[in-house]
C-alpha cells in the first residue's frame, strides 16, 4: 500500500466551553467538522500559515497563538489502496474579534478553498461519524486524554 504524506498546521480555540471548527467540502474529511488550518505556501513559517489559514477559513484575525504540539494520524480512505499520513502542527489561538471580517474568504466561496461553514461547537456534539481525526484528537486533549500514539483510521467513510 502506498502511504501518501501531508503535514498541515492548525488552529485550536476553544472559548466559553465551545471548539472552533469549519466544515470541509473536499476529501477526506468532507462534510466533516475541521480545525481551521492547513498546507504551508512556498517559503512561508508554521505560524504564517496558522495566522493565513485561520483568516482564509474563518475570518478572524488572531490576538496570539501559543502550545505548538504535532501529532499524526494515517487514514486510509474506504475503498482506496492508498492511505495518507496526516502530519498536523496545533497550536492554541486566542482571537481579535475587534478586528476581525468574521467571514469566510471568497476562495472558501467560490471552491477554491476546501471548507466552508464556521462554526462553534461543544464537545458533546464532536462524534467519530461528524469529525475529522484532527477534531477528534483536540476533543481528546481537552477531555485530559491525549493520545499521543499515531492512531490509525482504517477503511475511513467520506460522506
């Protein structure tokens, strides 16, 4: 089996007992809860790709970012003889709201960019069948149980 490799960086803010995601529109965590985040651009630093994602995705600007963390996850899609090790950088985000578009970006509009949908969600609303593993390893975290071993997602379901 070929194993496909993608690292990302992502957003975690967690405020008033609610996670930040977006709903991705593209495989394999589509129609899935996310965190805002993703691939760097050519020459650009892990926090200049958090502070460019978290804009793109959800139209905040952020106050500061701290607790940089990496995990990683394969996940083989259903049906695929390929599986993707998902390499993801975290770090916690607090938010400037008094300066923020609180819209998504046009390229999330026109489908360009693979989320849509902002949203604050609690906890208890994060579910192996609506979240993607990056949503599901914060829920973890926040509950006090990260699991630091690479978790393996085998015959994954896009919906």
């Amino acid at each position: 089996m070929e194993i496909k490799k993608h690292f990302g960086v992502y957003a975690v803010c967690f405020e008033n007992g609610k996670l930040l995601c977006i709903e991705k529109t593209r495989c394999p965590y589509q129609h899935r809860y996310d965190l805002p985040g993703g691939s760097q651009q050519f020459g650009e630093g892990l926090t200049e790709t958090l502070i460019r994602e978290v804009m793109e995705e959800t139209g905040y600007k952020l106050k500061g970012y701290a607790n940089p963390r990496i995990y990683d996850v394969l996940v083989q899609e259903e049906g695929q003889d390929f599986a993707v090790h998902h390499i993801m950088a975290f770090y916690d985000i607090a938010l400037d709201f008094e300066h923020s578009q609180n819209s998504i970006s046009q390229e999330a509009l026109d489908g360009s960019n693979d989320s849509a949908n902002v949203l604050w969600l609690n906890l208890e609303e994060i579910t192996t069948e609506n979240a993607s593993p990056l949503v599901l390893q914060v829920k973890a975290e926040l509950l006090g149980f990260p699991e630091l071993d690479m978790t393996s997602y085998r015959n994954w379901k896009v919906k």
